[in-house]
C-alpha cells in the first residue's frame, strides 16, 4: 500500500455527514485485508442503563466491514453492501473507548465474508461479529440521480 495515511483521510472523508460520524468512529489502520477504527465510549452510544449499546457495537463493526469490502472493490468499479450481520455482545463497557478490527476472510466475486471485532482499551473482547456483503456494479445511485428531493 502506497499511502495507508491518504486511504484513511479519504475513507473518513466519506463518512462524514453519516451516522459514522454522528457516532465520532473514524479509521486509524489499513491493511490489504483489514480495516480499523475506533469510537468513544460515552453517553451518545449508551443503552439508557449506562453502557455500550449494542446497536452501536452493530454500527461500528458493519460500518468497518463494509467501508472494507467497498474499499476493496471500488477499483474495480463495483460497490458492496451488507446483507446481513450476526453479533455477539460479550462484555459491557461504560466509558473509554473501543476499537473494532474488520478482517476480510472470504473475497468472492459476488460476495464477501469479513469478521470483526470490537475491544476496550485493554484489548478485551466487548463485541464478536460476522457479516456478508454482496458486491454489486456501482456506483450507487443518489438521491439527485433519481430527481429525489432531499430536505
């Protein structure tokens, strides 16, 4: 990888405006078959009793694999989107902050199968997850390409 700084400058410019950055999750490591971010424990991200949710365990690993498996296909002109996600909530976490590690185990033609997973500041494991994503011909169509009107 020529530049892993400028993938990852360019990947967290992607996610702004989205719930990604409503959640404050932003990339830090790349790899060629794995994708890193981290978010902050706090009370955005909390179940009203004071811990990670785990909706929001959900959004991070879905949003690392996923931004994983269109990093990987976008030179090819693809696009891929989640199809589904199974998670393990293992350990709870009140405050800090969590990484969440998407490694890429299958890389089909049509679909990948990535596992991820979510740990505190002291590496131990909050979240276990797997997800499929389908790899489609893209680019997307937005919101403007389909005279949609976005308010």
């Amino acid at each position: 990888m020529e530049d892993k700084q400028a993938e990852l400058d360019a990947l967290n410019i992607r996610a702004k405006n989205t719930l990604m950055a409503v959640l404050s999750i932003e990339f830090i490591d790349i790899g060629e078959d794995y994708l890193v971010a981290k978010m902050p424990v706090n009370a955005i991200v909390h179940q009203p009793i004071g811990i990670l949710h785990g909706g929001a365990s959900a959004v991070l690993g879905e949003s690392v694999a996923s931004s994983l498996s269109n990093w990987v296909v976008k030179p090819l002109g693809k696009i891929a989107v989640g199809v589904n996600i199974q998670a393990n909530h293992l350990r709870s976490i009140r405050s800090g902050e969590v990484t969440c590690k998407a490694v890429l185990k299958r890389k089909g033609r049509t679909m990948h199968y990535t596992e991820m997973e979510v740990r505190d500041e002291n590496q131990r494991l909050i979240c276990a997850m797997s997800m499929n994503n389908m790899v489609l011909n893209g680019p997307p169509k937005t919101a403007d390409s389909l005279n949609i009107p976005v308010e």
